[in-house]
C-alpha cells in the first residue's frame, strides 16, 4: 500500500491504482468521457487532467491511467487544470457541437462556443470505447479504427452500414458510448409493431418472471455474449457460489413411469389472421396476454395503462371471441375471454379515467361469482355493446381528438351500426390446441376430438381418462376451461393416479385377442394396424405377440389378419358355436 494526497486529503491505495479510482475512494469527482470499468483506458479524450506534484516537479497528467505512486500530490481542480480542461472542451465541442454530454460539461467549464470549427452532425469523439468493449470484452470484432488524422472515424467491416451477419446485437458498444453516437433501434416502436413486455428485467441472465418455480435465473444462449462469442463471461466472475455453467447442454432423459399425467396446455390464436381487427399493422392494438402482462407490476409499464407513445388512453374497445365461436376459424367457446375482458375493464377503470367498451356475442357468466363480478363491472361504468365487432380502422382527421382508432360494429340491442373511437384496442383470442398436438397424441395413442383437442374416455363420468389405461389428462389440453376448472380436473388425475399406486395391482379386461403362433406368418400387418402398439414382433420366433396388459380387446388386428392366426380371448369359433347350440338345445327342450 502506498500514501498520497489528493486535494489536501491522504489517502491510502494499491501501488498503480489510477488516480481516478483513488479520487473516486475520496469522492473527489474528475470529469471522463472514455474510461469505463472493465476496459483499459488510454485517455482519449483527455477530460479528466489533473496536475501532478512530485518534489519540485510539476506535470500534467490524465487521471484515468495515471498509475498512483508514494508521496505525490494531485491536484483536481486548481486554475491549471480547469484551464486545460477548457482546452479540451473546446476541442470536442468543435468536434461534436451538438451533442448534450459535451455541451453540458463545457457548460460546467464556462465554454459555451468553441473557436476550433462547429460541426451538428458528428457525434464520435473517437474515444474507442465501443471498439475495444467490441474487440476485447465481447469479442466480435465489428467495430475498428480507420483512417488517420481529421480522417479517422469508427467503421464496420467493409464498411458496411448494417454488418449484420457478425453483429451479434448486443447493445454493448451503445451501452459504452458517451456521446450517443450509437443507438439501438428499437423495432417494436415501428408501424404497428406490439412492443415485447416482458414481466421484470430481461437480459441475456434473468428470472422468467417473479412467480417463477423453481426461483432461478437462467441464460438466454442466443442473447449471450459468452454462448455467441466467448466473450465477455462477467456473470460468472462476479458468482461467488461458482453455479454458472455455460458448457451445459440440454438432455435427454428417459425414465421408467407406471402412469402418466398429460398437461401440455395449450396456445393464444394469432389474432393477426384476422386482417381486420388491425393486429400486427395498427399502433396500439394488443392481444389480451400483451395487455395482461401491460397490467402487472412487473410488467414494462410497472402497472400503467399506457399507449406506444407513452399517454394514458382516453378509451379502450375489449373485442371478445376473436377466433371463437368462428365458422372460419374454431366453432368452439374459449370460456375464459369473457370474464378475463370483465377483469381488464374493471382493472382499466381502478386504474385510469378512461372509458371501456366491451364488444361481445354473448356474456358467458357461467361460474360461481361469475354473474356477480359482471354486475359490478356495469355498475363501474362500462360500456357493453352486444354484436361482433366487424373491423377496427384508424380514425380520420377530424375524429382524431375522440380517438385514434375506430372500431366499427353492429349494436344488436338497439339494430343500429356504430363507430366507436377508442386510443387501444384488446383482442380476446381463442384458446386453440398446441401446434405439436397431433404428434403428443401420436406418442401416447390418444384420440382427438374435431376441435383438435385430446379426447377423454367419457366426457361427464371420466374426464380426466382416456381410452389408455394410465394416462390421464389434465388442463387445456383436453379443452378450453379456467382456472378452477383445470385445478379440479389436475386434482381427480393425480387423485386417480396415487389411487392406483396405492391399490398396488391393476384389474385388466378379460377381452383382448391372442395370437396362434402355428397359424402366425410372420406379416406383422397387425403390429402396424395396432392402435394401442401392444402388438411387438418377436425375431426369435418370427411371429407377432400380444402384450395382454396393453391389448383392450378392440378386434382390429383379428379382422386384419389375414391368416385368422387372431381370436379374441372368449370368442373363437368353437366358443360361439358352442353358445349357439347351447341356446338352440335348451328352445328345443321347451
């Protein structure tokens, strides 16, 4: 450790401490444009100056790479370095005379016009921050010098002025640069982009969201700079337990299971289908999980209801059933829409002064509450309009001070057409089956119903079965229903399954087919025929076998056959024959 005064003040650091970071452990502020922790600075734009005192000897010196040595005395504010720092001032302002750090700091220094040129338009003062944050830290190698003298300027490769095919779009070099000479362009506030909203911070590491189970943070490969080019690796620097693990690769792991428990879910219709509900090519207008994620506290908004352009709306249309109840798209009920569009309108009106409009077909109130909570949302002031909305436009000129946007429909209640104008717009879409459910339903032998959904063994006595003994079905994927629903349906699955667990032994149905091996020839049309794959071939024997446990005695295979090696357990023919002439002796007895 070494001794040093700063300002009259002695303080104590590591021998070749820049003087910068030893003021900064006094709070003694030096102005800097170009130095940032973690990149070696080289002093480049010479703001942060300081006189240097050693002995008898005097010089000028930058403090941001100023090794500190034992017994000097810095200066940080005397008249010889504030009049140097003015020079310097001077100089970047005639560089880059627009830009607000430089003015606001030469300001400071009493410079407000330089003598060395005006130039609006540049705003690099070639610090090389963004370079070497490029080069060293992230490693990319996009961003490098070229040219010399007035000529020097910071460029892609080639050139180039997108160099996307090397860019990894981190935003490192724009986070670095202190005159904001790089930006990042955000595309969500384009022509009717919905901006992404995230529930609380998103970066390369975060936490899905606050109710996150398990409660842990996870790395986005493709937004990682370590994962993309090496680079970087600051998170696992600064993890004490050492947890990061960025060689981690996703597994494959296949487990031995007695029942199975299918929850797969379910996805949002994409409401940009519908052309004329504006989704996608109209400001403002959002889906009902955009505008539920706008609403949460740790959503983008912290709560707020707000438009793209950062305003409270004056009001905001809520069209239920887009993609439901739609001979074009699914003839089916979603169920939820209606009472999560009530739960919007009575958050917008908590919230904000805005008028709501609920566009619907029919009120479906059908739960325990339900009709309860739609009578307190009228009774808050909410405009209902029965009749399917037709198309929302953006508002004319002269309509522009009602709102922004017009939704047009017919007000079945009262026979007439009407424009409503409104500043944002909710689209309720459809709950749809998941895009991957053919092929779940492949891999578990599950049945679809025409909606596309899995199909239950029963739909009033045994909802939660299905055709194959084990497998149950819990949630959206076996159709559209709530919260409460899904609960009740998840709670009688798994109650079946440790039922059976319990119980320790399974009762099988006595019908099921059996197989001749001296009739079987080997085909194997019935291994594919088989709905059920409890049919296997057996190479040793070259004939096909019946898992008795699988098998549910459907007769498939045993019509197939073509050698009639199949008989269903209880009904081969000198069984049958044998009832017939039962029942015939015993008539000819009476």
């Amino acid at each position: 450790m070494i001794k040093l005064r700063i300002d009259g003040n002695e303080v104590e650091v590591n021998a070749g401490t820049p003087l910068l970071k030893a003021a900064q452990k006094l709070n003694i502020e030096i102005p800097t444009l170009c130095h940032y922790e973690g990149i070696e600075p080289y002093a480049a734009c010479r703001v942060c100056t300081v006189e240097v005192v050693r002995g008898r000897r005097r010089r000028m010196v930058t403090a941001c790479n100023y090794p500190a040595t034992d017994g000097i005395e810095v200066f940080t504010d005397n008249e010889r370095v504030r009049r140097a720092r003015r020079l310097n001032l001077e100089m970047l302002l005639g560089r880059c005379s627009e830009v607000p750090a430089i003015r606001a700091l030469a300001a400071k220094y009493g410079v407000e016009k330089s003598r060395f040129g005006y130039d609006p338009k540049e705003k690099c003062i070639l610090c090389g921050l963004c370079v070497r944050m490029c080069s060293d830290i992230v490693k990319a190698n996009v961003l490098s010098f070229a040219y010399s003298g007035p000529r020097r300027k910071v460029v892609t490769p080639f050139e180039r002025e997108m160099a996307t095919d090397v860019c990894i779009a981190c935003g490192a070099c724009a986070h670095v640069c202190p005159t904001g000479a790089i930006t990042i362009e955000d595309l969500s506030q384009r022509r009717g982009e919905v901006p992404e909203m995230y529930l609380g911070p998103k970066t390369a590491i975060s936490i899905p969201f606050q109710q996150a189970v398990p409660k842990v943070p996870y790395i986005d490969p493709d937004a990682c700079i370590k994962m993309q080019t090496g680079g970087c690796g600051i998170c696992a620097q600064v993890c004490e337990p050492e947890a990061i693990n960025y060689k981690m690769q996703d597994e494959v792991v296949e487990l031995d299971v007695g029942q199975i428990l299918v929850a797969t879910g379910y996805q949002i219709f994409d409401a940009s289908q519908m052309a004329q509900y504006g989704y996608g090519k109209l400001d403002n207008v959002l889906s009902a999980l955009e505008f539920e994620k706008m609403l949460n506290s740790t959503g983008p908004t912290g709560g707020r209801v707000l438009t793209k352009n950062g305003k409270e709306p004056r009001a905001i249309g809520i069209i239920h059933c887009i993609g439901s109840r739609d001979a074009r798209y699914h003839k089916y009920c979603s169920r939820v829409c209606c009472m999560y569009a009530l739960k919007f309108a009575h958050l917008v009106k908590d919230r904000t002064n805005a008028e709501v409009y609920q566009f619907y077909i029919d009120m479906r109130a059908f739960g325990k509450g339900y009709e309860e909570f739609y009578s307190r949302v009228l009774d808050e002031g909410v405009n209902v309009i029965r009749g399917k909305a037709a198309e929302v436009v953006e508002a004319t000129w002269g309509n522009e001070r009602e709102g922004h946007l017009l939704v047009r429909c017919e007000d079945t209640l009262i026979g007439k057409f009407r424009e409503v104008p409104v500043d944002m717009v909710v689209l309720c879409a459809a709950i749809e089956p998941n895009v991957d459910q053919e092929r779940v339903g492949q891999i578990f032998s599950l049945s679809r119903s025409p909606d596309g959904f899995f199909l239950e063994r029963h739909p009033k006595l045994d909802p939660m079965g299905t055709v194959n003994d084990g497998i149950y079905l819990a949630g959206c994927c076996q159709g559209p229903k709530d919260i409460p629903d899904t609960v009740a349906q998840a709670q009688g699955a798994a109650a079946r399954i440790l039922a059976m667990i319990a119980k320790g032994e399974v009762l099988l149905d006595p019908i099921r087919a059996s197989i001749d091996e001296n009739l079987c020839g080997g085909c194997k049309v019935c291994n594919n025929l088989c709905p059920y794959m409890a049919i296997t071939f057996d190479d040793v024997k070259k004939v096909s076998v019946v898992n008795e446990t699988l098998c549910k005695g459907c007769g498939t295979c045993v019509a197939a056959c073509p050698a009639g090696a199949i008989t269903g357990s209880g009904f081969t023919d000198e069984q049958i024959f044998a009832e017939i002439e039962g029942i015939l002796a015993d008539a000819g007895n009476k």
